[in-house]
C-alpha cells in the first residue's frame, strides 16, 4: 500500500505540474500578445 501511494502521489503530482505549465506557458503567451499589440 505504501509503494501505490507512493506511484499515485507521484503521477498525481507530474499531472498537476503538467496542468500548471500549460496555464503559464499560456498566460504568458497572451502577456506577450498584448504587448506586441501596444506596441
């Protein structure tokens, strides 16, 4: 039970980071675009 835990909490976490650079890498594109439109 230990070790499953372990793997679970594991995938659990490299998912979640997944999810988390996708939503910065894609608020930092808009950052980006916005800047561009400003000039």
């Amino acid at each position: 039970m230990e070790l499953a835990g372990k793997i679970f909490l594991g995938a659990f976490t490299l998912i979640f980071a997944c999810i988390i650079a996708g939503f910065i890498s894609a608020w930092w594109e808009t950052r980006q675009r916005d800047k561009d439109k400003k000039g």
